[in-house]
C-alpha cells in the first residue's frame, strides 16, 4: 500500500489566533497541538503531511511550524483560495473567507494526487489510537462494489466537550455494520454533567445528548475519489447558498460527504476513538490541556521533548 498522506486543515489557524506567532504551546518543551497531531500520524505509518493553509499563511507557518517538521516528515503545501470555485463562478463583492473545509479539501487536490489521505484540523489533538485506526482501515482490503469507500474517526460525546463554553461537533448515527448513516452538525453543543446538550435557537431550548453518543471532529479517511464527488456537488451548494448568504455561507466537509452518502456514492466506516479530545476552542481551555499532555508525557506515551 502507498503510505497514506496527512493533509492538516490549517487556513483558519491566523484569523483564529490572530497570527501564528500567538500560537500557545501545550508542551513543557514549546510543542503544539499540531506536533502532536503530526508525531502520532508519523509513527502511525503515514508518509507526508500536506499543510492547507492561505498564502499570506506561508511565511508565519513555516518558521512556527513548518520549518521544524520538515526534519521528521515530507512537508508540502497546499492554498485555499477564495477564488478557486467551479467554472462560470466567481466570489461576491464583498466576500473576504474562503468555502469551508470542502473546498480545502479540493484545494489540495493537485498536491495529494493519487492515493489515501487522512484529513484533520490543525488545532485539535485526536490521541494516538485514531492515527492507527485510520492507518489500519487504509490497509484492509475494499470492495469493488463501484463505492467509494472512507472511514471517520468518532469519539463518545463525554470526550469531547469543553467546561469553558460551547463547540460545534457532528451528531453521528451509525447502521448495524458501523457504517455512517447521518451526521447532524450542531453548532452549540455544552457539556451537561456526565454528556452533553445543544441548542439549535441560541439557547432557548435544549436537547440531550446521550453519554456514548458519537460525534465528528474532522478526522477522515478519504481518498482520490473525493476530489471527483466533490466538485461536482460544489456548484449545487454555491446555487442553494449565495443567494441566501453570500458572505458567509461554508461548504463544510461533513455535508459534503452526507451528499454523497445520501446519493449512494459512498459509505463511510466508523472507526470509534476511547482517547479523550483536547483543544483549545476558549484561552481558558489551555491549563486542561497542558495538564492532560504532561500527563501522556509522564505516562511514556510521548517522549520528553517530543522531537529529539
């Protein structure tokens, strides 16, 4: 099998932190989030991780980051541009953020080529157990059913959310054989004791959601097939959405692989995580996290420093 590619969803990573250098490290030795992300997928068997980020991005991104990793894996780059749309389209005066993470996606389509690619976001720690499921599931053989054929990696709702605030995760249902049968995309999602609750009105009305419960956090096992399925559905959803909002509609990667479950072109495998997810979605979340980290340290799972 070709080693499967890491491709990072990093474009946002500026606007969230106001410029890469604000950057907070996790580590007792400066590590990010992404080194993590990165060291589990090398050691996972993964063969180049491919960074999507803007170019005003590149030169911050390769002295934080890039410049480092190049030394322990093959490093490329890949551009969103809120410019690469389908033919006969073109971005509305006004509108200064790129697609959402689909579009990401196909915006890597010419640096990943041919072959398997996991996607993730840049600023989300997944556990080392989710890098060798994906890399597992990439190794066992597919049926030729004329399917395309991804996996997504789910983790119980109780380990996903935040005691600082709200986050947005996908609601996941699964068949009987574990494959994806929906995923619902809420936007505010709060923990709740020992699980969880979301609102879809602002706060208004709740409802739970069961501990156990698996939800998306934009881990996938995808392939060349992708790139095909989704530019032909990108035109559908730049018809249904600017003419509503113009400005600030997204083309998430979930919904895009709903369509294409719901067209019967794909199905998706449920690789479920017990690992805890840990990120930084409020500056109140960082003492967690660098407590949970020293602790994977101390317990042998990462060595100290985390690249030698």
């Amino acid at each position: 099998m070709e080693k499967p590619a890491l491709a990072i969803l990093a474009a946002g990573l500026g606007s969230r932190y106001g410029g890469l250098k604000q950057i907070d490290p996790v580590g007792e030795h400066g590590e990010l989030i992404i080194d993590y992300s990165i060291y589990d997928a090398v050691k996972a068997g993964f063969g180049r991780v491919v960074f999507i980020i803007t170019r005003g991005l590149r030169g911050d991104f390769t002295e934080v980051i890039g410049g480092r990793i190049k030394k322990y894996v093959a490093a490329e780059y890949a551009y969103q541009d809120i410019n690469d749309m389908p033919a006969g389209y073109s971005p509305p005066e006004g509108r200064t953020k790129p697609w959402g993470t689909a579009q990401a996606v196909l915006s890597a389509r010419a640096v990943l080529g041919e072959g398997p690619f996991a996607v993730i976001n840049a600023d989300d720690f997944y556990g080392a157990s989710a890098y060798r499921a994906v890399y597992e599931w990439f190794s066992a053989p597919r049926p030729r059913d004329g399917k395309s054929h991804y996996a997504m990696v789910g983790y119980r709702i109780e380990n996903t959310v935040t005691d600082s605030g709200y986050v947005a995760r996908g609601i996941c249902e699964a068949d009987e054989n574990g494959y994806l049968a929906s995923i619902a995309e809420r936007t505010r999602v709060e923990k709740r004791g020992r699980a969880a609750r979301y609102s879809d009105d602002g706060g208004n009305t709740w409802n739970a959601i069961p501990p156990g419960t698996l939800v998306s956090m934009n881990f996938w096992g995808l392939d060349d097939e992708f790139f095909e399925a989704a530019e032909r559905d990108f035109p559908a959803f730049l018809d249904a959405n600017l003419p509503v909002n113009p400005l600030k509609c997204e083309y998430p990667l979930p919904d895009e692989i709903g369509a294409q479950i719901r067209a019967g072109d794909c199905d998706v495998k449920v690789l479920e995580s017990p690992d805890a997810w840990y990120g930084v979605t409020y500056r109140d979340d960082r003492p967690g996290v660098m407590r949970a980290v020293e602790n994977l340290h101390a317990r042998g799972v990462y060595p100290k420093p985390l690249w030698s």
